[in-house]
C-alpha cells in the first residue's frame, strides 16, 4: 500500500508525479529501448503532488491511492514526472536497491 525511496542528496522540491506498478515476467533490461510497456488499462497507484526530501539521510514514503494486487515475481516501477520543468541546479538523487528474494 506505499512505496518508500532513500534520498541521496537534498531535494526540497515539489514535483507532480505518476506511480504505477507491473507485475511483469522479466528478468531483465538488455538496452536502452527495452522496457515494460504501459498500457490504458494499467492505472497509477499514485497520482499528485510530493515534496522530495531536504535531508541526505531521509525515507520518503508515499502511501498509494489505488490498491495494487502483487502476484508473486518480478515488478516493475514506472514513475512518471509531470511537472514540465527541469532544473539543471537543483535535482533529486535516490538510492537503488534491490532486493533478490523475499
């Protein structure tokens, strides 16, 4: 029912942004172009406005709107960042991880 990311370095900006969730079969990337697609019947698990972290050391944590149904394997994240404006100053970093089983 949420989604949590570990800041890397400090934000403090407000973005408006897009969540959704895949189940999906792959394994892996193999370049640039290969992605899991997103189709209409796929819907955002959140949709809104958030406001990133002004610490290095913070989880944000973002509680979804819509229920997701798991069903085992891997998952795909999509997020989506609708704002509409890039600032080459002052950008967001997050810490990747993951994790191999459960």
């Amino acid at each position: 029912s949420s989604i949590s990311f570990k800041s890397k370095i400090a934000g403090g900006l407000t973005r408006n942004i897009a969540i959704y969730l895949k189940n999906t079969d792959k394994d892996y990337y193999t370049g640039t172009k290969d992605w899991v697609v997103l189709t209409s019947e796929d819907e955002p698990v959140f949709e809104g406005e958030i406001v990133t972290p002004t610490t290095t050391t913070g989880w944000y944590t973002i509680q979804f709107e819509t229920p997701f149904e798991y069903t085992g394997g891997n998952l795909a994240v999509t997020i989506n960042d609708k704002t509409g404006a890039y600032t080459s100053s002052k950008h967001d970093e997050w810490w990747a991880y993951s994790i191999l089983s459960c």
